[in-house]
C-alpha cells in the first residue's frame, strides 16, 4: 500500500515562526515533527511507499527524512500547487498511485493511534472512500483499480483525528499526548521516571524539581532551582535559569526563559508568549526575562582555539606594560579615545569599542601604540566570541558600512586586522581585496603570520 | 540536447534529453519557435531524461511559458527527477508550473482543465 | 591542500566542459577522505556541478563575442577541512554581484545564476583583482550526516 501526503502548507502559515520549524510540516508535539506521526502511522497499518506532496518545500523536511530508510518505508517527494483537488495531485502523482492500494492524507493531521494496536481497512460497507473529511482535511483510500475511488471503509478499531489549525489545538493536542497518551507514541528521549522523557544532552541543577508528566528536548539546561511540570513540554535548545517556574505549558525550541519568571498554561516560543485560555499574545521585549536563544553555530575548533590561546597569551604578555603605561597616559593626560559603534557581522549586530583616536601626542601614545595595548581592551571580547583575533577591519555602524558588510558574507572582524597586517591604506581598493582574500582563505599558518605582521608593524612604524 | 517532438491526443510534447544548459538553449527556443508557428497554444515538456539544469534551462523554458500564456495557453511539465526537482524547488518554479509524474497524465489534464 | 587548475576560451560549450571537468575531479578529490553515504556524495557532486557551471557560464557570457581571454578555474581542496574552494577568474569589465533575489514571481528570464551560487554553496565571494574578476565559492563537505 502507498501513501500520498498532502501538506497544504498554506493553511498552516500561522505554524512557522513558532519554535525552531522552519516549515510546518516540521511543528513538533512531543518534540517530534507532526509529519513524522503521520508517517509512523502510514508504517503502521502497512505503507511501504510514501510520497509527501508539497506546495511550498524549502528542502528542511526532505533533509530530515531523507530516503525513509529509519522508518523502514520508501518516501519521495513531489510538487502541488496550492488549489490542487486531491483528484489533481493525485493525477499528477500517477505513476505513484498505480498498482497499489493508495490512502491520500489532505493536509497535517494528528491520527491518535497506539503503536501497539492492530489497524485494518474494512473494504465492506457503505461509504464515500473518505475515512476522515472535515474543512481542515481529510482522509481517503482507494484500492489498486485508481477508478474505484469510492470504496468505502472504516478504520477499526476507531481512530481520533485532530487538526492543529490554530494554537490552542497544538496545545491541547500535545497535552493529551503527554497526559493520557505517552505510551501509545514512539517520543524522541529517554524515560527514566515514570511520565518524565529527557533528551540528549540534558543538564539539571541540583535543586530542580521535575513533576512528570513533562517532555524535555535536547540540549536543554535546567538551572538553579527552576521547577517544571506537571503537563509541561520543552523543546530544544532551552534554558530554563534558576527559580523560574514552568507548569502546564509548552515551552518552544531556542528560547531562554529568565530567572523566577513563572509561565503557566502558556505557550512559549523565544521572546512571544501566547496564552492557551483566550488566544491572546504578547511580546516580551525584556531579554533577561524572555528571549530567543540562538542555535550554536558549529565552531571551527582549530580556530576557537587559536583565538582563545592567542588572546589569552596576548593578555598575559601586555598586563604589566598596559598597566604602568595606561596609567601614565591617564595621569599625563595624553590619552585620547573615540567610543564608537562597529558592524561585528554581516547580520547587523554591532557593538561600541573605544579606538585611539589618532592622536600621536607624546612618547606615552607613541608606547602604547608599539606594544599594540590600546587593543588590550578588545582582547576580551576574544573570550565572548563577538571578535576574532585576526580578521577583518571593523567597519563603523552606518549607513555606508552596513552596506558593505550585507555584501560581504565573509566579514568577521578582528582585533588586528588584515589590512594593517599588510600595510595597506585603509581606504584603498587593494585593502577591500585583501580582506576578501584572507577571509576566504583562512587557515592556522595564515592568520598566525597576519597576527606577527600586524604587531610587528605596531611596533616598527609607531616608535 | 535532443528534443523529440511528438504529438498526443492532440497536444505537442517535447521529451528532452541529456543536459539542458546555457549550450542548449538555442536549440531549444528554435524549435519551440517553431512550434509556436504551427499555432498550437498548450504543450508538455518531458524532462525524464534531463539529467542537468541550469538557469539557462530554467530561462528558456520561462521564456517559452510566457509565449504560450500570451496565447492563453500553458507548458506542463512532466518527468522530473531529484536533481532537476531541487533547482526547480529552488528558483521557485514549481510554483509557475504544473508539474506531473508522467507525460501522459500531463497531456490528460489539459482535457480535464 | 591541493590544487588544481584548468582554462578554456570562454565558449559555452567549453563551459560546459569545465563544469564537468571540475565534477570529476571534486569526485576524485572526495575519495581519498572518508565521505558520507553515496546518496549525499551525488547531491554534494551536482551542487557544486551546477554552481561551477553557473559561474562559468556568466563569465563567457558577460565577456566580448570572440574574447582571446581565458577563464580559469581553479579547485583547491583542504583534506583537513573536508572543504572545497573553486574559484573561477575571467578578464572581462568588473560586473554587478549584488545579492539581490529575483522577483520570482515576475517570471524573469535571467538572474537566477547567482541567486542558484548562493543557495547551493556555503560561502560565496567576488573579488577584482589585477584587471580579473574572481568569484571565490566554498563547500563544505559535512559528514556523518545521511
């Protein structure tokens, strides 16, 4: 038996921008994908081929599922467009529905099966070929012959069916799978207390109280003292910071919920929270109350490393002399500074740095120059990850700069740079080159002669 | 690339063969000229065994599609593979074509239209 | 590190032969490091075919009719990195390489090879260096991925 999924993502539009799915078809219960629920279910009762039918497809959902292989069932992928009848998809889908008995999924739905049941087809009695039908979806077979089309049936024993088509349904939805129906699931963790799932990679303080039944993602730190549950899931990537309290509520993926803040029956996803009793909505502009967490980019350890020994080692060698210098400067009265605000990457976030201003009065300014301490500052920024040790000029934050950065996908500011490493004038043509050049080619040899250049040039032509 | 022009149930097909890139698509409007020419206004292009695309493929076959549209008439795709899927998926095209399994359906549904 | 370089008259059919060229030898490169499954070998392989070609293809297109100036394409692989950098380089007038996406819906006929670059390559660049357009791309072989 083959199966054709349907997902009208149109309908579902409202979906996105809730937690980490990026398509629909991806919203979790459970912190498992709603499409992946249905696909269990298709396994279930026999489908040895499944085809998912997309109008909008951005290449997430073919990522995760792949070939089907971790099901054990054969899916493809194919195109609809948004006012497509099931009998136009289907005929679209020809060669996919011939040959073999074809059940048509229209639309994401929520089939409340038990893993552990037997599910059959009753090809007898009356029927319109639709084991489900409502305006949000439905459900049809049709035998091998594709005409017969009304053939009729029932699955049985009986299934309930639920369509997430606003939030308070994923919200109830996914509370009665936590409630009453955990075990009829296959759900992504490991359940060690009876009612209570963890993911990988779970961190719990020492004084965290859980009260199953509570789903908790991947990658999550539960700080301090923060309490969660009963009827409470957590998706991924999530910290909840000491004293918070979370109960009967839905905690989406990337979000950092605030120390003693204390969420019930709500929907949570980053900054917005929504409340299941009347729909209404609000956004927490507070980010140490509520924020989103961005998702760790995987680091270049080499790199990581390099920046951090160097910074640190960087620290070490300059502590004294930016002490006694400083401290001569300041009481000479020699020191000027210019705080300004600089692009730190090609998305806009910015930062303010003090810079020397260039004003090269007296022997004092001149010293601190050479050693590079007036960069002693920046060093810590190494640790906090929003400089490079060596990288690219820091552009100001305006009109003019962000320009240049947008166009520059590349751009990853550093302490020193390349363009004072080669001795190029800031302005010029070939230090915009140059920039671009070891951006692209970055490497451990590289950027470690860039950083010896760049510090012996401070010293040469500032003394 | 070989084009192989054929006809069924009164609608033009063109089944395509090997890679249609910026090489080819000289070709390719030449004969769709032609085609045009002969007045018909709805085709179906059978892209089975079209092993490479590239924006010049994809150009031309927009190109072509807005001359049968300014007729009021239609290129339905047929026979697309993974690889050719994916650049259709993401230059958005699949959204300006419909797009079947196979060729015949393609040439039915202009009857059921 | 190594690399490669090849050069043609900027002809289509010669890019063409380029960006299958430049297939075969990221196919060959890939096999001395321990790669994924041959279902993302293939898509890896046709990403980086289909953005080669795109480049190549602008590069003869944006020069003079009968242009003497050869486009060179270089691949050089990081084994270290799992990384790949093909370059490709044409003498012809600096051109536009802004980011900017087609307005699909307009229909357009051109426009979609940078946007297609960008999309199927981790990181694209544009550089004009001694009278030579360079556009830099790089990908990223992830591993342990299905």
């Amino acid at each position: 038996m083959n199966s054709l999924i349907i997902i009208r993502e149109k309908h579902y539009s409202w979906l996105r921008g809730l937690g980490s799915a990026d398509h629909p078809a991806m919203v979790t219960i459970c912190n498992k994908p709603i499409l992946e629920y249905m696909v269990d279910f298709i396994v279930l009762v026999g489908g040895k081929k499944i085809r998912l039918v997309f109008e909008e497809p951005d290449g997430s959902v073919e990522a995760y599922f792949g070939n089907g292989e971790r099901w054990g069932v054969e899916i493809e992928y194919g195109n609809a467009q948004a006012d497509d009848t099931i009998a136009r998809v289907v005929e679209k889908n020809s060669s996919f529905g011939e040959q073999a008995p074809l059940i048509v999924i229209d639309g994401l739905l929520f089939i409340h099966y038990d893993k552990n049941a037997r599910y059959e087809i009753n090809p007898e009695g009356p029927g319109t070929g639709f084991l489900y039908n409502s305006e949000s979806g439905s459900i049809s077979y049709s035998t091998a012959d594709a005409a017969e089309r009304s053939t009729l049936v029932e699955f049985t024993p009986n299934l309930q069916i639920s369509t997430p088509r606003k939030i308070v349904n994923l919200f109830r939805i996914t509370m009665q799978v936590l409630r009453e129906e955990q075990h009829r699931y296959v759900i992504p963790g490991y359940g060690a207390d009876k009612g209570v799932i963890l993911g990988r990679n779970v961190e719990i303080g020492k004084e965290v109280k859980i009260h199953g039944p509570v789903v908790v993602g991947s990658n999550v730190r539960l700080l301090g003292s923060a309490v969660i549950g009963p009827n409470v899931v957590i998706g991924n990537n999530v910290i909840v910071d000491d004293g918070a309290e979370v109960r009967e509520s839905l905690v989406m993926a990337d979000t950092y919920i605030g120390r003693r803040l204390y969420i019930s029956a709500k929907m949570v996803a980053g900054s917005k929270v929504v409340s299941v009793s009347n729909n209404a909505s609000i956004e927490v502009s507070d980010e140490f109350l509520l924020s989103p967490l961005k998702r760790s980019l995987p680091i270049n350890i080499v790199r990581y490393l390099f920046n951090v020994c160097g910074a640190f080692l960087l620290a070490l060698l300059q502590l004294i002399p930016f002490c006694i210098f400083f401290t001569l400067g300041w009481l000479k009265g020699d020191l000027r500074f210019n705080k300004s605000r600089f692009l730190l990457s090609s998305d806009g976030q910015t930062k303010i740095f003090r810079t020397p201003s260039g004003f090269r009065t007296g022997a004092i300014d001149r010293i601190i120059r050479s050693l590079s301490l007036d960069r002693f500052a920046l060093l810590k920024e190494v640790f906090a990850g929003k400089l490079q040790l060596v990288g690219n000029r820091l552009i100001p934050d305006t009109a003019e700069g962000r320009e240049f950065v947008k166009d520059f996908s590349g751009y990853s500011p550093g302490i020193f740079n390349y363009t004072e490493a080669d001795r190029l004038d800031p302005g010029a043509a070939e230090s915009e080159i140059a920039e671009r050049f070891y951006s692209a080619n970055r490497g451990f040899l590289t950027e470690s002669k860039s950083l010896m250049k760049a510090l012996m040039n401070n010293l040469l032509y500032n003394t | 690339m070989k084009i192989r022009i054929d006809e069924m149930n009164g609608i033009r097909t063109l089944a395509l063969a090997g890679r249609f890139d910026a090489s080819a698509t000289g070709g390719f409007k030449d004969t769709f000229k032609g085609l045009l020419q002969e007045g018909a206004a709805n085709y179906v292009v059978d892209l089975q065994k079209v092993d490479y695309i590239d924006s010049g493929g994809l150009g031309s076959l927009v190109s072509a599609l807005r001359q049968t549209r300014s007729i009021d008439g239609d290129i339905r795709i047929s026979g697309l593979s993974g690889k050719v899927r994916s650049v259709f998926e993401l230059t958005r095209l699949h959204r300006i074509f419909e797009i079947f399994d196979d060729e015949l359906q393609a040439v039915k549904s202009y009857r059921t239209n | 590190m190594r690399i490669l370089e090849l050069s043609f008259i900027p002809t289509l059919d010669n890019a063409q032969w380029a960006t299958i060229a430049v297939r075969q030898i990221v196919e060959t490169l890939m096999k001395t490091v321990k790669v994924a499954g041959i279902e993302g070998m293939d898509k890896f392989l046709s990403e980086i075919e289909l953005a080669t070609g795109e480049a190549c293809v602008n590069s003869v297109k944006h020069g003079p009719e009968q242009g003497i100036d050869k486009i060179q394409v270089s691949v050089v692989f990081k084994e270290k990195y799992s990384n790949f950098i093909v370059t490709v380089s044409d003498g012809n007038k600096r051109y536009d390489f802004s980011d900017r996406e087609p307005d699909f819906d307009a229909l357009p006929e051109s426009g979609y090879g940078i946007y297609i670059m960008r999309n199927l390559m981790d990181k694209v660049s544009y550089q004009r260096e001694k009278g030579r357009n360079l556009v830099i791309m790089e990908k990223e072989i992830k591993q342990g991925e299905e």
